[in-house]
C-alpha cells in the first residue's frame, strides 16, 4: 500500500461543493491499494501512520505522533498514487488495485482506524473531491507498504 501523509493545521475534503470529511490539526492521508495488497499490508500502513513521530513536542522536536497529540486523520483514497510514469507522458495504473479491491482495502483501513484512533474523518471513494489543506511545516511523507514477499507483482 501507498500513502502520503500531510501534517496539517487543517483539511477538509468536498465532493459535489460538499464537506463529507474535515479535521482541525492531524494528518491527511492519502491512500492506495496496489495489486497484491491484503489486510495485512493495511495493518501495517496503519500502524505505521498511528505511530509515526512527526509532531513537534515541547521542545521543538519531531518526537510525538498524531496519538500523542489527540490530532485526527483525514483519509482519503488516491489511485494515482500508483501512478508508473516510465512508459512515456501518460501515467499507468495498473499497479493500483481493481476498484472493488481498492475500495474494500479502503473501507478496512478506515474501519481499523476508527477503532483504534478517535477522530476519523474520510473523502468519498471514486468520488471527484476536492482537497483542501494547510500543511503544517510543511511536513509530506511518502510511505509505502510492499506487499508480502511471495506476493505476485507484475
């Protein structure tokens, strides 16, 4: 699985001219299921975005996560995250997952986040949303889950 995480002030995301999710400070997350992902790969990706250290603390330092802080998750789905653009000018996607798996992959990591973190907030799935932020720092992560050794990838 793919994500990248914003530390935000703030994020909201609109679908039609609508708020269907929003979040003072915390991190949005943009999120991609890649052909071959399974839950576990979401556990991971999960686990690792909870307990990242890219909050400051008190003195200043990158050293708390969006646990510590109480800060809450925007997640948002993004197929284009999967995007292979070494064939040419038009990106490939076929390494993302098929939509239904893509969907179900998303649907887990936001089931398993509100059980475990208590402010969730979410986009719309194959939506056209429209993203808006205040990125704190600015602070991006890229973060990437391979799936399971094993595993085929074309």
């Amino acid at each position: 699985m793919i994500s990248v995480l914003q530390r935000v002030r703030e994020a909201r995301v609109e679908v039609g001219g609508q708020t269907v999710g929003a979040i003072g400070p915390g991190l949005l997350v943009l999120v991609c299921a890649e052909r071959g992902d399974t839950e576990a790969e979401a556990d991971r990706l999960l686990a690792k975005i909870l307990k990242l250290r890219i909050f400051s603390d008190a003195a200043g330092k990158m050293n708390q996560s969006v646990q510590d802080t109480g800060g809450g998750l925007l997640l948002v789905s993004q197929f284009t995250l999967a995007a292979d653009t070494t064939g040419g000018n038009r990106p490939s996607f076929t390494q993302a997952a098929a939509p239904d798996e893509g969907r179900r992959l998303y649907d887990y990591v936001v089931a398993q986040a509100r059980a475990l973190h208590p402010q969730v907030a979410t986009g719309q799935f194959a939506a056209d949303m429209q993203v808006h932020l205040v990125n704190d720092g600015p602070v991006t992560i890229p973060l990437r889950i391979p799936p399971a050794a094993g595993v085929y990838q074309k």
